[in-house]
C-alpha cells in the first residue's frame, strides 16, 4: 500500500453502535491518522433468511474495499465468512472474542448441557475464531493466556473494557445509610442471587440502601426477594437508564457492585461496571478473580475483591464499607486507570500499521 494512503478497516456485523467496548475500539481507530474506518450493523431483518443475505452482501461488497475486516464482539457465528472475504480480498481479519459463544449458552446461561451436540458445535465455532483470526482480541491478559496456552501460536491481544469519558471521580453525594448500586442486565454472570443473599446478611446488623438498574427474566423473582426482606423499602428497582445518565447515579453511591456469578467467564472478566465505577471514583465491590491483578494497581484501595461463591464474604465487605468514613476523592484514579488501557491500544495500533502484524501481539 503507498506509504501515504490510509488504511480502510471494516467493523463488520456490529450488534449495537453505542455499545462500550466496539464504540470504543471504533473511536481509537477513527482517530489514528494511518486508518479510516467504515461500520457495518448487522441486519435487523425479521427473515433469517434475508439477514444472513444482507449481512453478507455487506460483507463482501464493503470487504473488497479494505485492508482489515474487524468482526465485531458478540458476533463469533459470522468469523467463518467474514475469513473467506478477507482472505479473497488480500485483507487481515481481526476477530473480537469479547464474548464467546459457549462461555455464554453454556457456562453462564447454561441453557446447553455440557458436552451436547449443541455444545460441542458452539466450543467448535469459538475455536474455530480463534484459528481463522491474524488477531484475536480479548479483554483481559488472564484469559488471552489461556487462549494461547489452548491454541499455539494463536495471536491473541488483550483489549481492557475500560471506562468512558464520562467516569470521572467526584465527590459522593450520598449522605445516610450505606448506598449500594447494581446496573446491568439481570443474567447469571453477575450472580444476583449471591448479591440478594449478602444483603439478607447484612440487613441484621447495618441500614443500607440499593438501588438495582436494569432489566432481564430474572428480574421479577428478584424483586419478590426484595418484597420479602427485613426491610423492603431498602430495594429500589427501575429500568435501564441512558449511559448519560449513569454517571450521575455512580455519583449517588457510595458503593458499585460488580459480578458475582461463579461460572468460568465471571473468573475472568473485569466488566464495564467495575471500569467505570472506579474511574469515578467509588468502592468497588466484586468477586476475586487474576484479572483483577491487572488493574489492582492503578484501583488501590477502591477495588475491595470476595470470595467467589461466598454471600458471607460480601456482607462483611460492604459492612466494613458501611463502617468506614467516606474515603476523599483521589482525583488520578481515572487516569491511572485510563493508563493501562492505553497500554494494550497501542498494541493494537502497532499491529495495524506493522508489517510484521504477527509479532506484537504473542
């Protein structure tokens, strides 16, 4: 390629433009001078029939014009035909694996019995990701090392999630009983049943209030829970709110729950929560888990870890919590924070410029 035209990138098959981690590799992208980036959604189309059409008319159509496809998180199913245009098309194929398909059908969910036909044809597509892939991104150093240790001389990048714009530390707000705050979807992986246990826990001995943003079939039996406690008027459930408006509820808290599901995924993943509760500047409450190492540093004391599995260990956490004096805001979390994010971003901008595009990233 002439050394002054610019690199044409392909962000193929996007679930959802404004989700955190693709708007945020789409953003890094689009602002190297060396790179210009094109985004594909997916097809909404109610037909399977004509989104798979659509998809890969898009696909081959955008494809032929690009040095690099990335295949978006959440869309592992299209790596298979997303290799083939890449390979037809002279381009390098960055695989997102941010969310593989059987950690999710099986061991979060479990809506698969292990080792079933269905299973084993997920665990084939996710291996299959990987080996197709001339880079594999994932999101913490723990578990890209167990990708390689899988599949030798796989190139796989760990791509933290990291925080947002928005997530900068203030000052709490809160005032009163110890407040609590849990946002995401109602799904096995943040283990809100342990969460509803600890709290039962702790409502013997200290006042706390929670209030549990989101939505998801679990919901409802969560708030049955709720409407049984000690003291009901503690719970406060409402429906999802816009990213704009999450900082301002994180200000309101005192403490951001992270996930708490013992399934092998939530072992190792730091989820967006836990990014963006640090960087503005509050405690941080989640199960123990190596890829925690990789921000315990930059976190200091605001990132408090428990015992995988144990309701006891995060009752006692949050009373501690409870206990202690509102900490002073440290003002660089954010940007240490930011820090080790940028680390892996220039990775992956090296590899993109470097015509040796194998060797950043093992």
């Amino acid at each position: 390629m002439p050394t002054n035209a610019r690199l044409r990138v392909l962000q193929y098959a996007v679930h959802d433009p404004e989700y955190p981690r693709n708007r945020r590799v789409r953003e890094f992208l689009s602002a190297l001078p060396e790179v210009v980036v094109a985004t594909h959604e997916r097809s909404r189309s109610r037909s399977r029939a004509r989104r798979i059409r659509e998809d890969l008319t898009a696909l081959f159509v955008s494809g032929r014009r690009s040095d690099v496809i990335l295949l978006s998180e959440m869309r592992l199913t299209q790596a298979l035909p997303a290799s083939c245009a890449a390979r037809l098309f002279g381009a390098r194929l960055i695989v997102d694996g941010f969310i593989g398909l059987h950690e999710t059908a099986v061991g979060d969910w479990q809506h698969l019995r292990r080792g079933s036909l269905r299973a084993r044809r997920l665990r084939l597509l996710d291996a299959l990701a990987v080996r197709v892939a001339d880079l594999y991104l994932i999101d913490t150093e723990m578990r890209a090392e167990s990708i390689r240790s899988e599949r030798s001389g796989a190139a796989v990048l760990s791509l933290p999630v990291g925080a947002p714009a928005w997530a900068r530390p203030t000052r709490s707000t809160a005032t009163g009983p110890l407040r609590i705050l849990y946002y995401g979807n109602y799904i096995p992986l943040h283990g809100l049943d342990l969460v509803m246990d600890a709290l039962d826990l702790l409502a013997v001995s200290h006042e706390f209030e929670i209030d549990l943003v989101g939505s998801g079939s679990a919901r409802p039996a969560l708030e049955q829970r709720a409407r049984e406690a000690v003291d009901p008027r503690r719970y406060h459930f409402s429906d999802p709110i816009p990213e704009g408006a999450l900082a301002e509820a994180i200000h309101r808290a005192d403490v951001v729950l992270g996930v708490f599901g013992e399934s092998e995924k939530a072992g190792g993943v730091v989820a967006n929560k836990v990014w963006q509760g640090l960087a503005c500047g509050r405690a941080v409450v989640t199960r123990d888990s190596s890829a925690l190492d990789e921000i315990a540093s930059a976190a200091g004391p605001l990132l408090h870890r428990t015992i995988p599995g144990s309701a006891e260990s995060l009752a006692e956490t949050l009373a501690a919590l409870a206990l202690a004096p509102r900490p002073p805001v440290d003002a660089e979390v954010a940007a240490r924070l930011e820090a080790v994010v940028a680390r892996s971003y220039d990775r992956l901008a090296d590899w993109l410029v470097s015509d040796a595009a194998g060797e950043v990233a093992s």
